[in-house]
C-alpha cells in the first residue's frame, strides 16, 4: 500500500471520527439519567439552551461544557493524526526538507501561490501536499463534528442545533477567533437574556472574524458555510422572535 493510499485512508477515518465524536448525545444522555427524553421537551433540541430551560443551569452548563469539547476533540483528532501519524511515518525527512515545506505551506495560507515548489523527493512531494491540505482537511473534521451534533446516528439524525460544537472548532482551528465568537455569545446573552439571538450573532461574528483576521481560505469558507448552516438551524427561533414568543434565560419550562 503506498503513501499516498494510506494518507487518504487515516484522512477518511479522521473525517468518520469527528462525526461519531459530534454525534455523540451528551444532552440526551444527560436528560436521559434523570429520567427525561429532551427530545420531547421545549424546543426538543438535545443542546444546552434546552437542557438548561429544562434541568437547570447546572446540567445546562455541564452540557455545554461536553458539546464545546466535542468540537475541539474533532480538529485536534486531524492535528494529532499530522503531527504523530505523518509526521513520524510518511514524512520521515530531515530537517532542512521539513522546513522548506513548513515554509511553503505558510506562504500559501497567507495567499502566496507562487511559493509552491517542485521537490525531486516523491516522498516529499506527498508531504507538501499534506501540509497544503491540512486546513481543507482540519475545515472537513469540523463539518463533520457540526452535522454530527445535529443530525446525531444514534438519535435518527436528529440532534441539537450546534452552536456550542461549533464553538469548539472555532477554538481549536484558531483561540482568537472562538475567544472573540464567545465574548459576542456572551455579551449579546447578557444583555437580551435571548441565547438564539446570542448563537445568530455569534456565527455572524465569526464570519467577520475569520476575514478580518484574514484566515486561510478554508477557514473563511467554514465560518461562511458553518454559521450559515447554525442560522438555518434558527429558523424556529427566528419566528418566535417575531412572534414575541422566545423565552428567555431563566425561564425554566415546568415537567409537570
């Protein structure tokens, strides 16, 4: 089997991970032990905002918690299979080639096609390709993490609406941009007492982040794609909004 065949497949199987890694029911399970089935309750979601309306700010965070983590999970699954499944078998170079592809790769990001090379080296060649592709491939593990939290296998592709899963691959791709996306969240909570408006402006903020920030391509692309994808997921919460009918934080819904 040769490099490049290997290289796809561990991709591949890091792209399976990520959904199986943000598929995972956190707040159903968590409803689930106290005797509860979150899908029939509120908005039906399986994330924090209904977990707290529904168990209290405790479980609400705790959740929360365990769904941001989830996203990190997910990237660093793509950053640990670069670092110790490339980096120690299919790019086994010496360090002079290893920094003349980390300096390629870094001039491309930032916009710089004409620095790509040709190496002599097949070897190497590979592994310029890989270090090219990480961004794209880093972007795909966070996709699949997002669409795993909302449409969860083990749920009937159903899940919640992905705002803090999103969060945490924001925080593992780059900590300034999920930083400046939470405190958005975060001050728009305080202030409207509302978490949809908070999750639309936080997926907007992203947006702007990731431009003004100027991030690779692959980035942007998610933050567009991504936080547009978080918005539609709104639609609901959109219309109660217009209705005047959104609850707020502190609002707990009565089971009995």
């Amino acid at each position: 089997m040769t490099g490049t065949t290997i290289a796809w497949l561990m991709i591949a199987a890091t792209m399976v991970v990520a959904y199986l890694l943000g598929s995972f029911p956190t707040g159903y399970l968590v409803a689930k032990y106290k005797g509860i089935d979150i899908r029939k309750v509120g908005s039906g979601s399986i994330g924090a905002t209904n977990i707290l309306r529904t168990l209290g700010k405790k479980a609400g965070a705790a959740v929360m918690m365990l769904d941001i983590l989830k996203g990190v999970l997910a990237v660093y699954a793509v950053y640990w299979l670069y670092i110790s499944f490339f980096g120690e078998t299919i790019c086994r170079l010496d360090e002079g080639t290893r920094a003349a592809i980390a300096d390629v790769a870094n001039a491309v990001r930032a916009g710089d096609n004409s620095a790509i090379v040709t190496f002599g080296n097949s070897e190497a060649g590979l592994c310029l390709d890989l270090a090219l592709y990480q961004p794209w491939i880093a972007v795909g593990a966070a996709i699949f993490a997002i669409l795993g939290h909302s449409k969860s296998v083990w749920l009937g592709f159903k899940g919640g609406k992905s705002v803090a899963t999103s969060l945490g691959v924001l925080l593992a791709l780059n900590p300034i941009v999920g930083l400046g996306t939470l405190i958005v969240f975060a001050l728009t909570a305080v202030i409207t007492k509302i978490v949809s408006i908070s999750s639309i402006l936080g997926a907007i903020a992203t947006m702007i982040l990731m431009l003004v920030l100027r991030q690779p391509l692959a980035y942007q692309l998610l933050a567009l794609v991504g936080g547009t994808y978080v918005i539609w997921l709104h639609r609901a919460n959109i219309a109660r909004l217009r209705n005047g009918t959104e609850p707020k934080i502190g609002k707990k819904i009565n089971l009995s």
